[in-house]
C-alpha cells in the first residue's frame, strides 16, 4: 500500500540510505584558537579559482568549479579561499549573512541578524593536519565579530567526525537534527534532544 505516494519497499530502501545532519550554534567570542594573523582569507575570484582548478584538479573537479563560479553572482554569499603563510590556496569556505537553503537536502536555514552561516568547507588533501580549517573557522568569527554578529551557525553531517571535531573546539553545541531521505525526498527536523538512530 502506498504511502504518500511512494511504495513500502522504497521507504525501506530510504530509511536504509538516510543520512543524519546536525544544526551546530556557536558564539563568536567563544573558545578555541585564534586566527593566525600569517595566514589569510580571501574572497573568490574567477582568476583564483582557475588557478585552483589548474593546480588541484582532483580536489576542484569540473562540477564543482562551476558551482564555486556561479556562486560568485551571489552577493549574500561570500566564497572565501584560504591562504598559507605563503599565499597558497589551501581550500575554500562559505560565510552567508541572511536566510538561505541548504541545497544538497533541500532545506531552508534560517540565519538572523545575529548570526553568519558557515558552509561547504574544503581544505585540500595535501595541505590538510595544518589546522586550516580550523583558521578559516577563527578567521570567519572575526568577520562576524566585525559586523557586530555574535553567534556562528553552521550543519555538519553526523558522520563527519573531523569536521565536527573542529567546531567543536570553539564551543559548537548542537540545536536541531535532520533525518535526510533522499530516496523520497524527505528531510524531517527535530530538536537535539529527541533520540534519533544512527545512520
């Protein structure tokens, strides 16, 4: 018997495939290391972004390239490309200031004045265990922190232990999950507190 449209054997097979996300809220004058000054982050550009492209092909693939060029005709979404002490590209980064969707799940995340949206953190595999993500972190909260936000927000998948590893360290405390079906199209949000099985 079908259920919303869909057949038994497909909600199984979803439930079978789902992934868990977690929506993580963190202040900006809160723990963790500080932004090393040796370092820098930039804002995208066409020109760097080809060089990337050229330079780590296997991490910047052709898909997401283009995906890192059209987001760079949207004005509330700031692609930010992390420099080492020697100005090398290191990986990429997102902050957005206002209401937005997480497009891989389909859902909306809503960000308030307060706060800045981190997403899509990338550092490339050769220049990783250097604690780049971690300052692109450090680094964003002081972009905040220059605007007058307080509060970072961000949504990392349950099985991503580095990643929540690092926003953990400055005081990251999970607010909502999301139970993501994508077989069927479905995300459904709870609190943190309600159990959810692991994926």
């Amino acid at each position: 018997m079908p259920i919303l449209g869909k057949s038994l054997a497909t909600w199984r097979t979803a439930w079978r495939q789902r992934e868990v996300m977690d929506t993580y809220i963190f202040p900006v004058d809160g723990p963790g290391p500080a932004a090393d000054p040796a370092r820098s982050l930039v804002d995208a550009t066409a020109t760097l972004l080809e060089r990337m492209r050229r330079d780590y092909p296997e991490d910047l693939t052709q898909r997401k390239y283009a995906l890192l060029v059209k987001r760079l005709k949207h004005p509330a979404d700031r692609t930010l490309v992390i420099l080492d002490e020697a100005g090398e590209p290191c990986g990429y980064c997102h902050l957005t200031y206002g209401d937005t969707e997480n497009a891989r799940i389909g859902l909306r995340v809503p960000v308030s004045a307060q706060q800045g949206y981190f997403w899509d953190d990338h550092v490339f595999v050769t220049h990783r265990r250097r604690g780049l993500h971690a300052y692109s972190i450090a680094r964003r909260l002081e972009l905040l922190a220059a605007d007058g936000r307080t509060e970072g927000l961000t949504m990392i998948s349950r099985g991503n232990t580095a990643s929540r590893a690092s926003y953990a360290a400055f005081g990251a405390g999970r607010t909502r999950q999301h139970l993501v079906l994508r077989k069927v199209r479905r995300t459904i949000s709870l609190p943190a507190w309600i159990w959810m099985p692991p994926a």
